[in-house]
C-alpha cells in the first residue's frame, strides 16, 4: 500500500505541473508585420487554442513596406484566422536583399513550421532553400514571384507577362503609338520583374513607331525619383514610362510633379499605393496595371495547408487576376475593392 500511495501522489504532482506550465511553444510570435521589416511581432493571426498552435505557417513576402505586402499581408492572416493556423510574417527590411531572404527561408526548418508561403526575390537563389524545406517535410507554397524549377506545391501570381504586356498596349495609347520611352524596373533574376520586362516589350512589337531608349532598376521611391531624373536627363526627349512596380510608380510619378512635367511624360505604373491613386486622380498617371496581392496572400496559407494536410491541389499555377484601372473607371466598386488596401 506504501508503494501504491507513493506512485498516486507521483502522478498528482505530474499533473499538477502540466497544468501548471502546459506544453512548450515555439519562440517566434505571429507577426502582422510592420514598416521597417516585419521583425516586430504584434498580434497572433491564430486564437490560443491547443489545437490551433497544432500548425504554424510562415508567410515570407520580399519585403513589408509597400501597400503591395501589406494587402498580401492582410489576405494570409485572413486565410490563418478562418482556418483557426498561426501565420507568421516576415520578410527582408529591402525587396532587393536576396541574402536576408534565404536566410529568413532557410531558418524556418528550425521554427516549427509545417508550411511556408514565400514570394521568391529571386529565381535561382531560392531554389535550395526551397528544396531544403520539402526535403525535411514543411510545404513550400510561391506566390507573386516564383522560381525556376517546379520545387512548391503551387504558385499563385499575376500572368505578369500579360500585365507588361497590358502595360505596353496603355503607354501605346497614352502617347499616340509613337515616341521614345523609358522602362522602370525593379529587380532582376525576379520572375516578376522579368516576366513584366517580356510582356511589355512583347507588346510594344504591335507599335514600331516606339522606341525603349532606357531601363533602369530601383526598389524604392526615393531611388525611383532619382533615376527617373538620371533617365530624363540623359534623355530629354522621352514622352513615356512604364514604371513596373509600386516604388517605381512612386518615385516616377514624384519627379513629374516635381518638375512639372504633368501632361508632357505620360506614365503607366504597376499596383494601387495611395500614392499611385492620388497620381491617377491628378493626371500624372494614366493607368493603372492592377493585381490582386490580398487574394495571394489568402490564396497561399488556403493552398499550403491543403499541401501539409495531403490535400490534392487541383493546379500548379493559379492566376490571381489582372485589370487596367483609369480614372474612367477607377469608380466601379469592383475596381474600388482593389484600390483599397485590405485589412484583415
């Protein structure tokens, strides 16, 4: 009997002390990001239930400044919260930081992940990482921009060659189909950046009496600002720009109004900043190559946990939708819900 009462007050301590101090979490916080990296967690996209902290799922976008990440942002911590997961986003204080990326990708086998949903900065670079990943079991989801080899479950994007080539056919418009131009973009070796570099030379094919007379590469909106004045003093005569990105849209749109020069260039940017509206609502844009990063951030965690819970996923690549937004058009609500940058 002394035997007996000795294992029943044992096993009263034990479970007394998981009560008390229940089961080891993970180290890392969910994140719902910030403007200067996304390395300061805030609030959990999961509720603090067992069963939630069950899966945990890293959102890694190529960087976290720009309203762009932020409506990605916004559509995975969405998807997380329905699906009861932890996100946790985080990315590269600069889009164009490669390393930082890899590491960020490379240390997730060691944060208890089950899944990653990542927008690759590079096409090349993020192939091992990736492949590290599913070599150690955690699904690997591209959104936005992908890689060069079929190493993730799925990828979700803009058809970016179509919305360069969109881009092209709107500049075309802009400047009577004829006249030197300038090519803004952002990153090189980014699947992205140079699908939407193929599509608009692609479609300016349709217009012989255009001329690319520059490309340049910025990432943000002060650098954007002044290599749009390198590209126009070095080139006085160009009367239109295709600005690829959000920063670059920015900084373009910035050195017109500067200078002004409203009216005279005409400019054709990618993605919905406040910035880039307020542009197209005063002329100094002309149209609008719109995506929809809020359904890829939805879309991504949805897909990935299909891909941890042995799901079948129906498609390799899904589109997630591109629009031309004027201001003739800019007030429908359909094209309102895109200008806006979602919240969760």
């Amino acid at each position: 009997m002394r035997h007996a009462s000795r294992a029943i007050a044992l096993s009263s301590l034990t479970l007394l002390a998981l009560g008390l101090y229940g089961c080891p979490k993970g180290n890392e916080s969910s994140s719902g990001g910030d403007t200067k990296g996304g390395n300061t967690p805030t609030t959990k996209s999961s509720t603090e239930t067992s069963s939630s902290a069950k899966i945990r799922i890293a959102v890694i976008p190529k960087g976290t400044a720009h309203s762009f990440w932020k409506g990605m942002e916004a559509g995975a911590l969405k998807a997380g919260e329905e699906e009861g997961v932890e996100v946790i986003w985080k990315g590269p204080d600069r889009e164009n930081d490669i390393t930082s990326q890899v590491n960020l990708v490379q240390n997730q086998s060691n944060n208890s992940v089950q899944g990653v949903v990542l927008a690759a900065t590079d096409a090349t670079a993020l192939v091992k990482p990736i492949k590290d990943l599913t070599s150690k079991g955690i699904a690997v989801v591209t959104v936005d921009s992908g890689v060069k080899e079929d190493v993730a479950a799925c990828y979700i994007a803009t058809d970016n060659v179509r919305g360069g080539e969109l881009g092209a056919e709107e500049l075309a418009k802009a400047i009577g189909g004829k006249g030197k131009v300038g090519l803004m973009l952002f990153l090189k070796g980014a699947v992205s950046n140079d699908e939407r570099e193929k599509g608009f030379k692609q479609g300016l094919k349709k217009y012989p009496g255009i001329q690319i007379v520059s490309e340049l590469y910025a990432s943000s909106p002060a650098e954007s600002l002044n290599l749009t004045t390198n590209m126009l003093t070095a080139n006085p005569d160009i009367v239109g720009i295709f600005a690829a990105a959000e920063p670059n849209g920015v900084g373009a749109a910035n050195y017109l109004r500067q200078t002004k020069k409203v009216g005279k260039i005409k400019l054709v940017a990618y993605d919905t900043s406040p910035e880039e509206v307020k542009a197209l609502n005063e002329n100094i844009i002309q149209s609008l190559i719109v995506q929809n990063p809020y359904e890829m951030g939805y879309q991504g965690v949805k897909t990935v946990l299909k891909a941890i819970r042995k799901q079948t996923i129906d498609k390799k690549f899904v589109d997630s939708g591109v629009v031309v937004v004027t201001k003739e058009n800019k007030d429908k609500p359909e094209i309102q819900k895109l200008l806006t940058v979602p919240t969760k």
